[in-house]
C-alpha cells in the first residue's frame, strides 16, 4: 500500500469516527432523557459501530507506518 492511499485511508475512517462520535453523543443526550429499551439499543450498536471504525483506523495507521519503515530502509 503506498503512503498516499495509507494516509487517505487514515483520514476516511477518522472523518468517519468524527461522525460517529456526533452520532453517539446525541443519542446519549437522548438516551439521559428517556428510560427506553430501544434508546439503549441504538447506543449500543453506535458504541460497537466506532469501535469498529476505531479498529480500521488503527489498521490504516499500522500500514502507513510500515510503508514509511520500508521507504525508510530502501533510502538507508
């Protein structure tokens, strides 16, 4: 993978755990003001949701680093 598609990978998830986040913080606001099963549920999922995304990212910044280490030993 070369850096360029490593970094934009990076940026896409982490876009995307922004949104995420936002997601989640609503319905925790939500959640504080209604006693509903349903509610909890949907935190729930969100809260599975960014971890994933949290999961992709972490994977993206590993290939990233492992391209920069072989551009790095290429040059030395």
């Amino acid at each position: 993978m070369s850096i360029e598609t490593a970094h934009d990978s990076i940026v896409l998830w982490e876009n995307k755990a922004v949104e995420l986040q936002d997601h989640i913080d609503d319905l925790c606001i939500i959640l504080e003001s209604h006693d509903d099963p349903e509610i909890e549920k949907m935190v729930h999922r969100a809260m599975q949701e960014k971890a994933r995304y949290n999961k992709k990212i972490q994977k993206a910044q590993n290939e990233l680093d492992s391209a920069i280490g072989s551009i790095l030993s290429g040059i030395n």
